[in-house]
C-alpha cells in the first residue's frame, strides 16, 4: 500500500490525494501513485471542486467536512489534507480498503 498518510506530532493525520474535478461521478478511486485518487463531479471553478474534496472525504471517514483542511495545493490537483478529530487507525483501515495499482 503507497504511504499516502503521515501523523504529526499532535496526532492531526497528513494525507494526499489526486483528484480529478468535473467527474462523472464523485467517488473514491483507489490510488495514484502516492496519494488516494478522488474523482469530484464538482468543477474546479469558485473553490467547488475544493469543497466537494473536503465532504467525500469527510463521509468517508465518519467526520465533519469542518475537519477537513486544505493545506497545501487548493489550485491544483494534488492536494494535502489535514484530517482533525480523526483518529489515524480509522484514515489506516480506510486506506487498507481501498485497491493497490
């Protein structure tokens, strides 16, 4: 399984994606090289394809989109999230789920 995940210091999990705005369908994809694949059907115009990012990952992992951060990439497709509130057995099992290239 790619290291798509890293836990700080303060136990906030650090994860990347990939995605893909303007999807047929919003979901979760699997893999893209080190990061977790996210297909969006939001555009990626007015920060929608951001906000779409943040509730899919959010209802993945059982949490608020509140918790969901952005912190590095808002402009491009890849993305760093931080994960508030989440613990990181829950982001590792998640992970687990999801199919290897």
């Amino acid at each position: 399984m790619p290291e798509a995940s890293t836990v700080t210091s303060d136990g906030t999990v650090l994860l990347s994606v990939h995605v893909q705005p303007g999807a047929r369908h919003t979901a979760v994809a699997g893999f893209h090289g080190d990061a977790v694949k996210l297909r969006v059907a939001a555009p990626a115009e007015a920060g929608r394809a951001n906000d779409a990012v943040r509730h899919l990952v959010a209802s993945v992992l059982g949490a608020r989109p509140a918790d969901i951060v952005i912190v590095s990439g808002a402009t491009s497709r890849r993305k760093r999230l931080a994960l508030h509130n989440v613990p990181p057995t829950t982001v590792a099992a998640w992970l687990a789920t999801l199919p290897t290239p």
